[in-house]
C-alpha cells in the first residue's frame, strides 16, 4: 500500500509541474509568432532582451537551412534583390548572414542595379539628341577595317572630318561590336608585308626501292608559293648544298632572306655563298617547324600527291619526278594561299575561252590538268 500511496503522489506532482509550465508558455507572449506589421515587429524586437534576439536569430536560421535543402532555388523579385542589396550594405558581415543566395549572386546584383541607374542618367534627352545612325555605322566601318585602332584613334580621325563624339561615345557602341584587338602583328600580316623579300628552304629526305637514302633540296618563294628551285643527290654536303643556293639565285635574282633549319648540311659554305650575294640568312629555332610554315607544308604536299603513290628506284628517277610535280605545281595547282590563283601561271590560261576543254596527264595520270584547247 504504500508503494501505491507513493507512486499517486509522485504522478500528481509531475501532473502539477507539468500545468505550470503549459501557463506560463501561455503567459509568456514572446514565445507566439508576432501577426502583426513590420513596425509593430521592430517595436517588439526592442523591448527585448540580446539572449532572446540570437536565439530568435538561431532558430530563424536553421529554419531556412531546413528549407534550403528542399528548395533549389527561391523565387527573388526585384524588390527583394534591391532590399537585400541595400541591407547588406548596412551589415559589415553580410557574406555570413547571407543563405538563399550566393555573395557573387549579391555583388551581380549591384553592380546591375549601378549599371541601370547610368542608363538611366545616360539616355538621350532634350539636351542630348540620339546620335545619327550614319555616324554609328561608320564608327562600326572604322573599327572593322582597322582592327588596331582604340576609340581614341578613331576619335580623332572622326574630328578630321569634322565629325565631334565622345571618346566614351564610341566606346559605347563598339561594346559588343568588334572582337578583341589582337596583342602583336599576325603570321598574316608580317608574310603579307615581308614575303616578297623572303625565300624558304628545306630538305625532304625519300627513300628509295633498295631502302636507300635519298634527299630533295627546295627553294620556295613565300609571296606566290612558286618553287624556285629543287636537286636532289644521294649524299647532300656542304658544297652540294651551297651549289644549290648559286644555282635558284641566277643573274641577280635573290631575295633579301632567306629562312633555314638548323641542318648541319648547310655550313659554312652556304653562310658564304649567301653572305656573297647579299642575302640576310634566317634560322629557325629549335623544335619549331612553324617558323618555316610554308615550306614544311609544301613538303607535305609532295609526299602525299606524289611520292606516296610512286616506287623511286634511284636519284635520277626521283629528280625527274620530282620536276614533273614542281612544273604542274606551279603552272597548273591552283592554292587556298593565293585565293584560287596559281604561282606560275602558264601561256595557255590567256588563250582563247572557248573550245573543249582538254584533260592533261600529270605524272603518268596520277593527276590531271584541264584547260581550253586552241
């Protein structure tokens, strides 16, 4: 009985202390949610304590963490990008306080709303008439075909003509309009202004039916893509090779450079051939078949419309083939280079332009040329 007695009492006493505690929950009014407006919120928030404020701040917290896990990404309107942008200008450590948006999503969002408010300041107005549509598109004009040129150079070719807009002015309507102005002179350029001046050698080394070495010594000229010159031998010396550069140089008919690999074959003698005939010797650097472009290119070429499909049985057969292919490459190939055009054209292409066309067999029909017959 009095374990019973003892277990009653104990139950009323936990049913007591459990009524106390549901009063004053009830009584305690800063527990409820606050329905009211958001003045009447702020008021509320001053009255009380520091305690209450983080721990309201800890469960506001964790209450958009949960949340956050569910949903992607929350709907911002524009009201709320502007309020949250103005208030995190007010809180020194807003990157910590910030969870529905990332800090760079905040710092786009200003910067948009800067960018808004000096196109609004900027637009055209009563004092400010919009500029003429003929002046943009020769702005547009100058840019295009002067890719080097900044908005002040071209500022001040507008002022020759007496044309006056604003360096910003231009600015504003190039943005979007032209692609990045190169940092240095394109491979373009410097071939389109020093090619005629400069010629390219190189050796191609074939093989022969008996698996003996045989090597082609080219000259090429860089402006039309015309191969000036081409030997082959089986054993390429020094004095072969400076034989080659008098031979493709005739009667005072040199350029002022000429482009090499770093090849121990063209030695001393060649330096000295060069040197007599006042040609400016170019290596190239190591390990960088770029430098020499169109040569190495050319090289290509011949192996894979030529030696590829052919046997050479020894060094005569090979220089004869080797002058059929440079003959149809310069009269008759015409180049991607050269916009279509051929190197060397020949007496037939300004003959008549009538008549039937005719096919002609290049290295035993391996390719063909066609022009008009007379």
């Amino acid at each position: 009985m009095a374990v019973v007695r003892f277990g009653q009492a104990c139950r009323r006493r936990l049913t007591g202390i459990v009524a106390g505690v549901r009063r004053a929950l009830r009584a305690c009014r800063w527990a409820r949610p606050v329905l009211g407006t958001h003045a009447a919120g702020t008021g509320s928030d001053l009255l009380r304590g520091r305690a209450q404020l983080l721990a309201e701040n800890a469960l506001l917290r964790q209450q958009l963490l949960v949340l956050r896990r569910s949903v992607s990404r929350p709907a911002v309107t524009a009201a709320d990008r502007a309020l949250l942008v103005l208030l995190a200008g007010r809180f020194r450590a807003w990157r910590c306080a910030l969870l529905i948006v990332q800090p760079a999503t905040l710092r786009r969002w200003h910067r948009a709303g800067f960018r808004a408010l000096w196109r609004h300041k900027s637009r055209p107005g009563p004092d400010r008439p919009p500029l003429a549509a003929e002046t943009i598109v020769l702005i547009r004009r100058m840019a295009t075909e002067n890719p080097r040129w900044g908005a002040e150079r071209i500022c001040g070719e507008r002022g020759k003509a007496g044309i006056r807009v604003a360096k910003r002015t231009i600015q504003a309507y190039l943005r979007g309009h032209r692609a990045p102005r190169p940092r240095g002179q394109t491979w373009a350029t410097c071939l389109r202004n020093h090619a005629p001046d400069i010629w390219a050698c190189d050796f191609l080394p074939v093989t022969d039916l008996l698996f003996r070495p045989l090597f082609a010594f080219f000259v090429i000229a860089l402006t039309t893509r015309r191969v000036v010159h081409v030997g082959v031998t089986r054993h390429p010396t020094a004095a072969w090779v400076a034989q080659q550069l008098r031979e493709a140089t005739p009667f005072g008919q040199r350029p002022q450079y000429r482009i090499r690999d770093n090849d121990g074959k063209c030695g001393a003698a060649f330096a000295s051939v060069a040197a007599a005939s006042g040609i400016t010797i170019l290596r190239t650097p190591p390990r960088a078949p770029q430098a020499n472009a169109t040569c190495e290119r050319f090289l290509g070429s011949a192996r894979r419309a030529c030696l590829d499909h052919l046997v050479i049985f020894g060094e005569r057969h090979l220089a004869r083939v080797l002058r059929e292919y440079v003959a149809s490459f310069n009269r008759a190939r015409p180049h991607q280079g050269l916009g279509q055009a051929r190197p060397a054209p020949s007496a037939e292409d300004t003959g008549s332009r009538s008549g039937p066309i005719r096919a002609v067999p290049v290295l035993g029909g391996l390719h063909h040329t066609y022009h008009r017959a007379a």
